[in-house]
C-alpha cells in the first residue's frame, strides 16, 4: 500500500524537558519511517495545562505523557484529556516509579507504563500497540509491580481479586487485556453485547475497580506472576 494510503497515528508529546522532545521527535521519526501504520508527531507540550489545551485542539491518536511537570501531576493532565477525549489513548512515558505510580497511573485512564531507558524501537511498537487500544506495562515496571505483589504490598495486592473471577469472567478479562471493545469480545466469545457488560460490570465489582485499564494491569501482572 503507498505510504500516503496508510493509516497514520497521530502523536502528541509531552515532557517538560526540552532536550526530551527533541530526543523523542529525532528518534520517532527516523523509526517510524519503517513502521505500519505511520507514526506522525503533530505537537508537542511542556506542561499540564498545555498538554491538555493541546491535546483538544489536535486530538491526537496518542498522548506519550511524562509524570513530572512543572506544573502538575502528568497523570492529572491525563484524567483531563480523557475526560474530553474519551478515543484518545495516554501512554505514560517517565524515569519515575514508586509503589503507587503505576496504579495511579491506570486509575487515571492511561493505557501503559514505560520508564525513559525504553529504545526507540520498543517505544515505536508500544505507542502503535497502544493506538490498536492494548495495555503496555514495560518489562521493568512489570517486575517492579510483581515484586511489590509478591512482597505483600499495596496497592498490588488487588491482583489476589483475580481468584474470584469465574472462567468466564477471565476470559473476558483476558480479552479486555488485548483491547478489544465489548463488541469485539461479545463477537469472538459468541455473547450478546449486553451480556458481555454484565460480565464487565461483575469484573470491576469483585476488582474494586472503574476503568478498563486498571483491569488489564491487574491481569497483565497476573499473567507474569505464573
């Protein structure tokens, strides 16, 4: 297909550090020449408020939000742009992590966790597999999460919750995981749409959870505990 026919994913950058955008810009754009779809940066941003007026008016894609800005939280900007863009996806990008980050991260709607040692090709990758609407949790941030979950701590310790869900409820977890919508699922699993919501809404009760993110990092940490 030629590349002017291709679908393009749309990204906005945010990080208060300019040296980190240009980085991020220089790198992207050398590897995403050679990725399907097309990866293509229309903005950048360098705090909250910004990244919020910016996310509005380019309504991109992909959100690549850092944590730390001058100020706010990343993750406050991110609850904020999701609210008004419900389509558009945050995919945390930080050098930051503590026990709570990664939950807080999820419960405020973003679709992944990567801290900055990320190379450009895994980074490409997650921001196209975060645009096809899965969850994305870097190796590191995985062990981290596993060892707060074998070491008691919490919030981690939600993930024991999975041993109430039924199979039933697992599989439409599981699939929840990869990012399909409740269409997606109920076709695949060969339910009706308002069956698989009822699934959705026993899965986030036992969970204590509200939104889709937080039930695929749960399953995701899960999965890498067996």
């Amino acid at each position: 297909m030629p590349a002017s026919l291709q679908k393009t994913i749309s990204l906005l950058i945010v990080d208060d550090s300019e040296l980190v955008r240009i980085g991020l810009r220089t790198l992207l754009d050398a590897h995403s020449r050679n990725t399907t779809p097309l990866l293509r940066i229309v903005g950048e941003a360098s705090s909250a408020n910004s990244a919020v007026v910016e996310a509005k008016r380019l309504e991109p894609d992909v959100v690549l939000m850092d944590i730390r800005l001058p100020d706010g939280s990343g993750l406050e900007a991110c609850r904020k742009i999701l609210t008004g863009q419900p389509d558009t996806k945050v995919l945390i990008l930080t050098s930051v992590i503590d026990d709570n980050l990664v939950y807080e991260a999820m419960s405020s709607g973003a679709h992944g966790y990567l801290l900055k040692e990320i190379n450009a090709e895994a980074l490409s990758q997650a921001i196209l597999d975060v645009a096809a609407g899965k969850f994305i949790l870097g190796p590191v941030v995985t062990n981290y999460v596993l060892n707060l979950v074998r070491g008691g701590s919490n919030p981690p310790t939600e993930t024991d919750k999975l041993g109430s869900l039924s199979a039933q409820e697992r599989r439409v977890l599981a699939l929840v995981a990869e990012g399909k919508t409740n269409k997606e699922i109920a076709e695949q699993m060969g339910l009706s749409d308002k069956t698989v919501k009822n699934y959705l809404s026993n899965i986030f009760e036992k969970l204590k959870i509200s939104r889709r993110s937080q039930a695929a990092v749960l399953y995701t940490t899960s999965r890498a505990a067996k």
